[in-house]
C-alpha cells in the first residue's frame, strides 16, 4: 500500500503529485501490462540483449 502523507496547509496538487511518483516508481502498471500477454523466453532475452547494447552505445558516446 503506498502511503503518501500530507503536510497540514499542503497543497493537494502536491501530494497527488508526490502519489503517482511513487506509484510509477513501483512498476505495478508495468508488471500488469505485461502480465497481459505471453512473451516467450527467447524474445525476452532478446530484448534485454538489445537493451544492453543500447545503454553500451549511450556511455561510449558520452565518454568518447
């Protein structure tokens, strides 16, 4: 349960605010999206394969 509390005089916009940052952080929509179809193994591992390629290039380029 996330729990977010709010300072007497807090302005709600705030502390809804404060509550969906929270909420994304956990992943709980993006667990259920996925949970919503079958990905099989292999093109799971794929995906992360490709990931990682991508962030490599990203960190070359910004020491280079």
């Amino acid at each position: 349960m996330i729990i977010v509390p709010v300072k007497e005089g807090e302005n709600i916009e705030r502390a809804l605010k404060k509550l969906k940052r929270k909420f994304e952080k956990t992943g709980i929509m993006r667990e259920l999206r996925s949970r919503q179809k079958f990905t099989k193994p292999s093109v799971e591992r794929r995906e992360e394969v490709l990931k990682a390629i991508y962030i490599e290039q990203l960190k070359r380029e910004q020491e280079g």
